[in-house]
C-alpha cells in the first residue's frame, strides 16, 4: 500500500514538469498563440471608481508580480523561438504584465481581451478573439495577456495568475496544447 501512495504522489508531481516541458518544445518551434493571464495583481476585482484610463483606479500588479512578469520574459527569450506581437488587455494589469516582460515595442491593446461588460459584450469579444488567433501565421508566437474570465470563455478552464497557455487551435474549439507555470 505504502508503495503504491508513493507511486501516485511521484506520478503527479512529475506531470506539471512535463507539461511545462511540453510548453517549451512547442513555443521553440514557433507559430504559437499563447494564452496568458496577467502577473500577480492582489485582490479581487477593482474599485468602484474604475476608470480605465487611470491606473490609480484599478487593481495592480504587486512588486512580486512585476518581478514575476520581467521573469516570464526572460524564461521566454532564453528558452523560445522569437516573440512576434504580444496582444494585452487594456487593463493596468495586463498591459503591465506585457510590457515588463517582453517590452514595449511589441505589445499592442487589443480591447477584446478587457474584461466584458455583460455576456452579450463577452460573445462579441470571443468572436473577435477566435478569429485573430485563428487567423495567426506568424513564425514567432503570438501572446495574448488577458483575465481569468476571458480564458475561462475561450478555453472553459481556469488559469494561475502568470500562466501561459499554449492553444491547440481549429475553428471554435481552443484548448491547451501545453502549459507553463511561472511560480
């Protein structure tokens, strides 16, 4: 019985490490959408007197979540092929989360990636969403830097904060080909 616990324990330690492995391989070829929920942000939610505009206003990333960010862009210059666009939300958060780790010069807002004001907002947004994402045929990879509920939409599961999601794509069903955990 002892043996037995301790197989399984060791079985299910080992899959997160393949399954970031299996991450690698994928983004070193290139080609890729990556699906990618920001850095560490503390709380939940935002203020009452959001503004968009005004990152004062808005839940933020921490010091541990800009370090986490600018380590994420690391790991991925190190260890991928080239980043071609990187795609952020126009939340404090998410645009931060991109810019620290992989520079301004590549990041661009792409409002579909907010956070949707109702459902009605939300099917629009994934519509808009699958299209890019399977329209891209780039040679570097694509990320998208946005919020647990967005994922959630696309893919139907849940996301860390800061973990990349590499997409199997074709028509409207994404799922995870592989992901990668940057804790």
């Amino acid at each position: 019985m002892f043996r037995l616990l301790v197989a399984i324990i060791l079985l299910f330690s080992v899959f997160p490490a393949q399954a970031t492995e299996a991450g690698w391989a994928l983004l070193r070829n290139g080609g890729q959408v990556v699906l990618m929920r920001h850095a560490i942000a503390p709380g939940s939610g935002d203020p009452a007197n959001f503004d968009i505009e005004n990152c004062g206003t808005q839940r933020n990333l921490s010091e541990r979540g800009r370090l986490q960010a600018r380590r994420i862009g690391a790991l991925v210059d190190a260890r991928a092929a080239p980043v071609e666009k990187v795609l952020a939300s126009r939340y404090c958060r998410t645009r931060d989360t991109a810019t620290q780790a992989f520079g301004s010069d590549v990041v661009e807002l792409f409002p579909a990636l907010d956070l949707p004001a109702d459902d009605s907002a939300m099917e629009k947004q994934k519509a808009e969403l699958l299209a890019r994402i399977n329209d891209y045929t780039g040679s570097g990879n694509l990320f998208l830097i946005t919020h647990l509920e967005i994922i959630e939409a696309l893919i139907g599961a849940s996301a860390r904060e800061g973990e990349a999601i590499i997409l199997s794509r074709g028509g409207d069903n994404l799922h995870a080909a592989a992901r990668i955990k940057f804790n």
